[in-house]
C-alpha cells in the first residue's frame, strides 16, 4: 500500500488514527483516503474510504462496515480526548490526491496542488497531472511542466470539469453493463 502524502501525517493525532485504523480498513478491502478533524464545538472525525484502484465507488452499506470496525478500533485505543462524531464516507468524483499511486491514475485530468513551501514565491498550482517522477508531481501548469515534491504537497485534489464526470460516469456504466 502506498504511503499517504499530505497534511495529515504531519498532524501527529491524524498520524496516530491513521496507524490505529488503515491495517484493518485495507483488511476490508478498502483503501484509506484520508482522516481529517473538524468542528470547533462539536468535533467531526472524517474518514474517507474507496476501492483501492482509486476509480471505485463505495456505498452505504460499505461506509456502514468501515464505520463500524472504526468505532471499535477507536473505543479499544481511545486516542481522541473528549466526545466526538465519526463520519465515514466516499471521496466523491472530485477527490483527493492522498497517495503518489493517485497522481499516475488520474494522469490527463485537472487537478489543484497546495504546497507547505513556496517553490518561485508559489504555493498553489493548477494545471492538469502528468504522473510522477523524482517523488515528485509532474503537472502542466500555464503550458509548462513543473515538478512538485510530493514530501511538500500540503493537499491535492482532482477538479470537478466536464470531462472528469465523463470519465468517471463512462467507467460506472461500462461496470454496471457487465453484472
């Protein structure tokens, strides 16, 4: 499995649940997206889950599975102090890049990157993905071919265009046309 890029791991709570919970939740079958808390009065622990091709799409009733075995896990190792609500979802069609894996997946979509470290004085690029090389993110940004290290990648994201949805939606109906 690959490792998760990003935020998150540098959250050393984020890093400590995502430990406690992505053995079993790949011993489902699933692929942990990412794990994120949210909330100021009320705190939110995200989980989002998908097939681990990265182009699969999870239901309820897989949200519910993935919920439940997080609860548990979560009760033994109790590592939140204080109340909070768990929400287990799909990444949706716009979803994060959260695994160098991603990035090679989606290679010839669009897709928003947000470094820690300003590489030229910028932070934020968009353009479309041209897979990995050098452990970095190749895209194509204002026609020209930029590398990203993705040690600095804060978050990624592919961006909901019409050819995304095309893709995306072509893909479920030739899935459903086999069953």
């Amino acid at each position: 499995m690959a490792e998760l890029i990003g935020q998150q791991l540098k959250d050393p709570l984020m890093a400590k649940i995502t430990a406690i919970i992505e053995p079993s939740i790949n011993a489902l079958g699933f692929e942990l997206v990412r794990v994120s808390m949210t909330g100021q009065d009320h705190n939110i622990l995200q989980i989002m889950a998908d097939r681990p091709d990265a182009k699969g799409s999870i239901n309820v009733e897989d949200c519910a599975q993935i919920s439940r075995t997080v609860s548990a896990l979560m009760d033994v190792e109790d590592p939140i102090s204080g109340a909070y609500h768990l929400e287990v979802s799909s990444p949706g069609i716009d979803r994060p890049l959260t695994r160098a894996p991603h990035f090679e997946v989606w290679k010839g979509f669009e897709a928003k990157v947000e470094l820690v470290m300003a590489i030229n004085g910028r932070r934020r690029f968009s353009g479309l993905l041209d897979g990995i090389e050098d452990n970095a993110v190749a895209m194509i940004v204002d026609g020209e071919r930029v590398l990203l290290p993705l040690a600095d990648i804060a978050k990624a994201k592919l961006v909901l265009t019409d050819e995304l949805i095309a893709h995306v939606t072509g893909e479920r109906r030739a899935d459903d046309n086999a069953e």
